[in-house]
C-alpha cells in the first residue's frame, strides 16, 4: 500500500492521473474520504495571501479512520509530510505542506453532540467544525454555548485549538485552550488517542497550542455555560493611553459579577480617515462621532475601550442600566464619547462575519493580509504604545489595531502555548491589515518590512512579547521563541510524531526521512 502511496504521489506526472487512479488509491488505503491529486487552488493558499505552496495531494477524510490511515500511509513512506487544514485563515502558510498532503479537516462528518457529565455541560464536536456551527447549534438547540471565544467564528475548533483561541471572555476563562477538557487526537505515529487532564496527559497538553506538532485534534469536548439572551455592547473613547490601561486592566482583575463579560480595545487614528479614523466606532451608522469632544491637544492614535455585558430577557432594562452605569462609574473615558446598542448574543458573537460580508463585496477580504499578532507584557505596554501606535502605525493599518489585557493565571502552564516571560498581565496586540491589493494599496512587501520593523523595536526595547500565531523561518528563531519550554516541546515532538510529518507548514521540524 505504502510503496503505492508513494508511487502515485512520486511516481506520476500529476496531469495524467485518471478518476481511476484516484478511486484505486482510495481502495488501497481503504479511504471513505476522496483524494484530490495535482493541484487545488483551496489548499495552497491561506487568509494571509502571502506563501503559496503546492501539495502532492489534496484529501478528503470523512473520518477519524481516514485520518489515521493517511498518517500511517505517510509514515511509511520516505519523505511524506501531512498538514491538517482547518478553514485555511492562517497568514503564514502554516496549513500548507509543500509537496505532502493537506488534510480537509472540514470534510470529516460534522458533529456536534450536546452532553452533561457530574451537572457540568459540554459539547463533543468534531476538529474541523467551525465555531459559528458550534455556536448556532448550542444556542439554539439547547440555550448553552461554550465560555470563550474567538472574534471571528469561520474558524475550526482544531485550528484555533493548535494556537489558543482568544476573545473578550479571555480574562475571565481563559482562551479556547483552557475550556476543553478532552480530545481525541490522531498522533504523528497514526494512533488515535483520548487524552485529557487526567489521560495521556502529555498528549493532551501538548496538542493544545502545540501549532498542529503532536496530532491532528478529531474531536474536542468544549465546556458551556448557559448563553445569555441579549448583550448590551459599549465602546468608550480614551485620549490618555495610560487612562485606557488603567480601566482595562481594573475591569479584567475584577471578580466575576462585579465587571462586564467581555472586555477588549482598539487603538485608531485620531482623523476623519473613513477605515482607520474616528468614524469606525461608532456601533450604529445611526451614531455620530463628535469630534468636539477630543481635546485639541490630544496625540495622533485615540483608544476605544470595548465592553459588552450579557442580559437575559428577565432583566428589566432600567436595571440593565443600573448595572452597566455602576460599572461605567469609575472609567475615565471621554463622557461624551460613549456609544451602544443592544443586540442578541448571536449577533454580538456574529459581529465579525457583517465585517466580512462588507469586506469581500470591498474586495479586500480575498486581498493579502500579512497580520501581525503578539502577546505583549504589561511592563511594556507603554513602551509599545509610543514606540508603535503613535509612531510607526499613526496613520493605521487599514484595519483594526487590537489592543487588550488578559491575565496568565487563566492560563495552563501545561498547554504548549508560549507567553511573554513576566508578571499576570499582559496585552493581545493585533495588527488586522486590510488593504487593498497593490497598486491600489501599498505593495505587500512594504506591510511585512513594516512589521519587521515592529518587532525589531521591540527586541531593541527590551520588551518583553512573544509572537501569537507564530511564525518564523529558522530552527534557531523557534528556539528562542519557545524559551525555557523549547526542551519540552521537542520531547513531545519525539515521543507524538517522531518522524515530523504533521504541520509541515509550520516550518519547526524536518521530516526525517
Ligand atoms: P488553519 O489555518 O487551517 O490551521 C492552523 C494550524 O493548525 C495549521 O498548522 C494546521 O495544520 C493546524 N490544524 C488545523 N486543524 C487542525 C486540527 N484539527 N488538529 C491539529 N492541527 C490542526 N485567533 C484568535 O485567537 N482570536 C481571534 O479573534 C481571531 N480572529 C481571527 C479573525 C480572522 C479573520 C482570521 C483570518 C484569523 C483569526 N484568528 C483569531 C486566528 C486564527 O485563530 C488562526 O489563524 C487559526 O489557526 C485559524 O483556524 P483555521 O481553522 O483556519 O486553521
């Protein structure tokens, strides 16, 4: 079988392989799946828009079975790589595997099964689910959803389970990664194995941010919570950066109850700029932002503060405002420069998807997005903030700058996530570029020495931050990344997938041949 696998993907010129090719190589590794031979546009490409690469195959897997066969094959082959795709919105490549085979996550039977176990809920899903499916069919079906976010929901639960997965609700629950308490994971080796805290532990944590190194997440059990009716969302104008910190940070240490249920900020050009200025706060084309309000003053980048409270259809809306007037009570925003509305829990998680509709009809959705993301300690915020935000991206991105405190002790240790090296709380910082395509936008070239630049500022700086979706070219640079937990890593790399075939992609390991 394997020297059939091989003779298929090496032996042939990929134009003249046949329907019939194809069914047999099914046949012989017993796929229900399909395969896809030569190339296909889906998987040598990504959200970011700036690698191409192109697989020898491009497979189907309708099952955990298939997944298992198709790593087994690849292992016994010499030099086969397998990449797991979720939905493909990685910027760097990191789904791709140049000349092996990209796994179609999505293509496996879609489940999503809603259980109780000791008077907790969970839903039992499958890893190529996307969390908007994840999110419909908890709510609706059973008033639940899970605890912690992403932004954006056309992401699969194993995609966002390989990085961390973080949202608003980060600093009261942790990301993505510390609400599931079970996996079921296809190994590098093609064992397929249920692990959790107490289970194959290592496995467990290692897959969790483990960037897609240890195996190939088939099922998750996620964590819920009952889902709120309504949420009252609010942005808040700050002129003082060391304000923004300051309320951000009070409304994430405080318990629960005693603060809003989402928490997160943005960072934008203090101009009429219709994508980077004041008229992206507003939350209602209804609103108008009064820029009377801004003392003269103020410097070139302003913050938004964004919070959203949940609401159930039991509360009166007198006491809603009560609620959300005492938490407002201490902030030092802008007083003129509040705006809200009140949506349902849905929408409010859907919010980004009305963004993408607008953007793919702008035609900067399909645009290249060379993003950067990073994970900044408190002790440097500052530092970034004028080294960065009213410096070398004044003017904006294009896009949204993200800007929002979390706390590490949400986080588990044990997981294979890497975070800056000091203190409780640290800041997500996230450059969401949208440009349009060159030349009607800066060349794309421009953008990544752009964020080079960033990242050398900071390195120069001293601050302490560590890349989030990371992404880099040498072994060396991992190394560094990874810090203290590189060792362990590269233990879970040997003992999980000892002959580097999964995620390829992530350029951390070679195959061993
Ligand atoms: P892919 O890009 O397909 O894969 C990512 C990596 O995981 C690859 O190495 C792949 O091989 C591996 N992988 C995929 N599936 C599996 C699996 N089942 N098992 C093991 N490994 C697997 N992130 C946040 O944390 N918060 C946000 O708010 C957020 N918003 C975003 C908004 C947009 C518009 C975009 C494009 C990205 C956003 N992200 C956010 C980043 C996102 O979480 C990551 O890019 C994530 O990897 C995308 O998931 P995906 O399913 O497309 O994974």
């Amino acid at each position: 079988m394997i020297a059939y696998l091989e003779h298929f993907v090496h032996g042939n010129d990929t134009e003249s392989r046949t329907d019939d090719d194809v069914t047999s190589l099914c046949k012989a590794l017993d796929l229900q799946g399909s395969i896809n031979c030569g190339p296909v546009d889906v998987a040598c490409k990504d959200f970011g828009g700036v690698k191409s690469v192109e697989p020898l195959a491009f497979v189907r897997p309708s099952s955990t079975d298939d997944v298992a066969r198709l790593v087994r094959a690849a292992g016994g082959s010499s030099n086969l790589t397998v990449a797991a795709r979720g939905n493909g919105h990685s910027i760097n490549g990191q789904a791709m595997a140049d000349g092996g085979i990209v796994m179609d996550m999505r293509s496996m039977e879609e489940k999503i099964q809603v259980l109780r176990i000791n008077g907790l809920a969970y839903a039992d899903v499958s890893g190529g689910v996307l969390w908007e499916d994840v999110l419909k069919r908890c709510v609706s079906g059973f008033g639940l959803a899970p605890r912690s976010w992403t932004d954006y929901l056309s992401l699969t639960v194993g995609g966002t389970l390989s990085n961390a997965g973080v949202s608003g609700q980060a600093f009261r629950y942790g990301p993505q990664t510390t609400n599931v308490t079970e996996l079921e994971v296809v190994t590098g080796k093609g064992d397929t194995v249920i692990c959790s805290e107490s289970d194959n532990s290592e496995l467990f944590f290692g897959v969790l941010g483990g960037l897609g190194q240890f195996g190939i997440i088939t099922r998750a059990r996620v964590l819920l919570q009952p889902a709120p009716d309504m949420v009252r969302w609010i942005r808040l104008v700050y002129t003082e950066f060391e304000d923004f910190t300051r309320d951000a940070e009070l409304l994430v240490t405080r318990p629960e109850g005693k603060s809003f249920d989402y928490v997160e900020g943005f960072v934008f050009v203090n101009s009429d700029d219709l994508i980077n200025g004041w008229p992206t706060v507003p939350l209602d084309p209804d609103h108008g932002f009064d820029p009377s309000h801004i003392p003269p003053n103020s410097g070139p980048v302003l913050y938004c503060l964004e919070v959203a409270l949940h609401c159930w259809n039991y509360d009166l809306p007198s006491n809603i405002d009560t609620a959300v007037n005492r938490l407002l009570g201490p902030l030092r925003f802008v007083e003129r420069l509040k705006f809200q509305v009140d949506l349902s829990y849905t929408e409010f998680l859907l919010r980004v998807k009305r963004a993408e509709q607008h953007a793919e009809a702008n035609g900067i959705w399909n645009a290249p997005h060379p993003w950067l993301n990073m994970f900044v300690s408190k002790s440097g915020i500052a530092d970034f903030d004028r080294l960065v935000f009213r410096s070398i991206v004044k003017d904006g991105v294009g896009g949204p700058m993200l800007i929002y405190p979390m706390l590490r002790s949400k986080w588990d240790s044990r997981t294979s996530v890497v975070l800056p090296e000091g203190g409780e709380i640290f800041y997500l910082v996230a450059l969401l570029r949208f440009s349009p395509p060159y030349p009607k936008g800066p060349p794309v070239e421009n953008l990544l020495a752009q964020n080079h630049e960033i990242i050398q500022r900071c390195l120069n700086r001293g601050i302490d931050f560590k890349l989030y979706l990371p992404h880099y070219k040498t072994q060396e640079d991992w190394k560094r990344h990874f810090g203290n937990q590189w060792t362990r890593f590269v233990e879970r790399k040997a003992n999980f997938d000892p002959m580097a075939i999964l995620a390829p992609g992530q350029r951390i390991f070679t195959r061993i041949s």
